[in-house]
C-alpha cells in the first residue's frame, strides 16, 4: 500500500521504538538478573567470610555432646555476635552451630532479634556438604540473608554447620546493587544509542520507496479517474456525475464511520460503477426514449461488463460490491440478484442514495435537474423500498448541505476537492 513520507517516518520511529523496547525488555532483562545474581553472591560471599570467622573457635570434634560442650559453644557464639556486630556493611544477628547429624549443638540470638529467629525457623533451612545455602526474608522491613555454611576444621575434615541470621545494611546493599545495575544502564543506552543511529539511515535508504510508492498511487488514482470518467463522457458528455456521486457517498460513508478499508473500496467502486457501460450498444446506452423490454435487458449487463472489466486487475478487485450491487434494491426488487436487506453490501446501498440522488438533481440531455425539496420526496417515497431506511435518513440530515456545495461547484473544483479526498483516504493507511 502506498504511503506518504510523513506516514513513513512516523511508522518507522514507532517500529524502530518499538523494536529498541522489546530488545532492551530481552536484553535488559537478562542483565538485569545477572546483575542481581552478582548481587546475590556478593551478599552470600560476605555471609560465608563472616560465618567462617566461627570455624576456628570450635572444638576440632565434638565428641560427645554434654552440657559443658553446649554452653561454651553458646558463649563464644554470644561474644562472636557481639564482636562483628560494630561491622559497618552487615553482621550476624543470630548464630547458631549444629553437628555431622544436623543436631543443634548451641545458639545464640542477639537481644531484639527474637521475632526474626522465630520467622527463619518458620521458614526452615536446608544443609548442603558442599556449599552455602541461602534465603532472602524482608522481616520487620529488614533484609535478612538466612544461611547455612558447611564447617571444616583447618585440615578440612566436615564438623558441621554454621546456620545465621545476616543484616546487611541499606547503605551497603544500594552500594552493591548501584554497581550491578551500572552494567544494565550501560546496555540500555547502548540500545537507544543503536536506535538513534538506524533511524537516519533506515529514513534515507527508504527516501526512494517512498517515492516509487507515491508515484504508484498517482498512478493508479488516474487509472480510476481516467476509466470512470471515459465511461462518463460516453453516457453524459461530462465526467461531473462520477465526481459529484464519489464524493456524496464519501460524506455518507464519513458520516456513519465507514472502516477505512470500505471507504477506500467505496471511493474505487463509485467511479467504476458504470465501467461496464462500454460494452453496451450506442443504440440503447444514448438512446432518448424509453427502452424496450429486450433494449433494458441488454442495458442490464452493464453490471456484470463491469464486474469482468476490474475482475482483471488486484488493485480494482476490491471496487465489485459497488460495481455487482449499485442496482439491487432494499426490498430485493434490484438487478442483477435481486439481493433484497443487509443481503446488498453496506458500500452498495451507500452508493445507490448517492447516484439516484445525483441523477434527480442533475440536469440530463433529456430532464432538467429537479429542485432539493422534489428530489428528496422521491427518495424518502423510495426509503425501505430502494433505500436502505437507516443510511437514507444519515443522508437526509446531510443532503441540503450537500445540494448547497455541489451546485455551486464548477467540474474543476469538483474535481480537485475529490483528488485531495480520494488521496487522502489512500495515504492514510495503517
Ligand atoms: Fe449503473
């Protein structure tokens, strides 16, 4: 479909910001965790180092566990809390030290920490031989890392496990996360950075398409003018009827929010409706009088000469439902179908209260033109019955105004108001 350039680059900054989100969502996403995975061990690799502070203090084996064993382990895990609690980026608030058999040996709870001791042990713990194992707990509006750390003697034979409550201090996690998150930062710049310098690029390698694309749209709007109005000339000797009747229909159509895909079938539709017309006999398409019953027939095959002549060419393909279905009537008392209601497509009956109202109001070789109030008596007399009622009475409410503008219009100004119309409707494509 063709485009404007203005349409283009309004199309390309949306693809291109679009394109740059969704990447920077991918890509700034799979940052984003790494970073906080770094994070994460960054916390747990303090946890460890400052858990491993306990490790020397202990018994090599304990051995058997008495009373004596559990309060002197109590007592150097109270003077640990209390030592490393003066550390500026975090510390143990709770301790605790179990052995090979997971079996708790002694704690120690630094006073005040009593609600979170009973939350990680709500939450359970698990012990892992070889590493340290975590969970994260934002209890009482703190972070608290709950570890356990694997214990070895410096010959490294297991003794047991170091289980904890760790503070980290908001000062030193934001510290943590800022320098994580740099890293996120810097990709998403990057991202926006590569969008911004596409966008030149893309716009000026596209500079000529946009120009073929107008061109073609020139193009194939005059075929359509040109077909319609070679038809015209030979009926009426004027190509106004086409023009004045394309733009009624386009108000119509306007006023009840036809799609934009419609409005564009309607508009190639209402200057092809009597393409066919080519096919029919001098002798009964110019003829003054009224026509014979055969004479009528032969006129009525205008509709499907139409149809044949754009059945040829995909760009016109979508003009048929006007082409087929300017005939049929309301109550299916229409040509060539008989098509009667909802049955006759929408842009057909549109186009029918266009054309019968432009062919009364319209001074002929044989009939002057009738005046508004006559014209419009006619046709309310035909609404149901022709007429679509609902899209007759849309019309009726537009009609006087319409009158007004198109009798004072000369061809030429008919004929550029319908080219900036008729452009307008084929530019604006989504
Ligand atoms: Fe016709």
């Amino acid at each position: 479909m063709p485009v404007t350039g203005h349409y283009f680059k309004r199309t390309l900054v949306k693809r291109l910001v679009f394109g740059s989100l969704v990447v920077t969502l991918l890509l700034g996403g799979f940052v984003l965790w790494d970073d906080l995975e770094r994070v994460d061990d960054a916390i747990i690799g303090v946890t460890q180092v400052e858990a491993e502070q306990v490790s020397p203090r202990l018994p090599v084996e304990f051995g058997a566990i008495d009373d004596q064993v559990r309060n002197s382990v109590r007592s150097m895990l109270a003077s640990f809390l209390t030592e490393r609690a003066q550390q500026a980026d975090g510390h143990f608030i709770i301790a605790e030290i179990y052995d090979l058999d997971q079996h708790s040996i002694a704690d120690s709870v630094m006073p005040g920490a009593e609600s979170i001791d009973k939350a990680i042990d709500a939450a359970g713990h698990r012990f892992s031989h070889r590493r340290v194992w975590y969970a994260k707990h934002l209890i009482d509006g703190q972070l608290v890392i709950h570890v356990t750390v694997p214990l070895f003697t410096k010959a490294g034979t297991a003794q047991g496990w170091f289980e904890g409550a760790f503070i980290q201090s908001w000062p030193a996690l934001a510290r943590i996360a800022l320098s994580g998150l740099r890293s996120s930062a810097l990709v998403l710049i990057a991202i926006f950075a590569t969008t911004a310098l596409l966008y030149p690029v893309m716009a000026s390698l596209s500079a000529g398409l946009i120009q073929r694309s107008q061109a073609l749209l020139d193009a194939n709007l005059g075929t359509l003018e040109a077909l319609g109005g070679a038809v015209a000339k030979r009926d009426s000797d004027t190509s106004s009827h086409n023009y004045r009747v394309t733009l009624t229909a386009m108000r119509i159509a306007k006023a009840i929010g036809l799609s934009d895909q419609s409005f564009r079938a309607l508009i190639k539709g209402a200057f092809l409706h009597d393409v066919g017309k080519v096919a029919i006999p001098d002798a009964i398409l110019l003829k003054p009088g009224r026509l014979t019953p055969d004479e009528f027939t032969v006129m009525k095959t205008h509709v499907s000469h139409g149809l044949d002549v754009i059945s040829h060419q995909d760009w016109l393909a979508d003009a048929a439902p006007v082409v087929g279905g300017h005939h049929e009537k309301f109550d299916g008392s229409g040509y060539p179908r008989g098509a009667k209601g909802e049955d006759i497509p929408l842009i057909a009956r549109i186009f029918a209260i266009a054309d019968v109202f432009d062919a009364l109001t319209s001074q002929r070789p044989y009939k002057s033109a009738l005046p508004l109030e006559e014209a419009l008596a006619i046709m309310i007399d035909g609404r149901g019955s022709h007429f679509d009622p609902v899209l007759l009475d849309v019309f009726l409410g537009l009609a006087p105004q319409l009158h007004v503008e198109s009798a004072n219009r000369e061809e030429v100004a008919l004929v550029d108001d319908l080219r900036m119309a008729t452009k307008a409707a084929f530019v604006e494509t989504v």
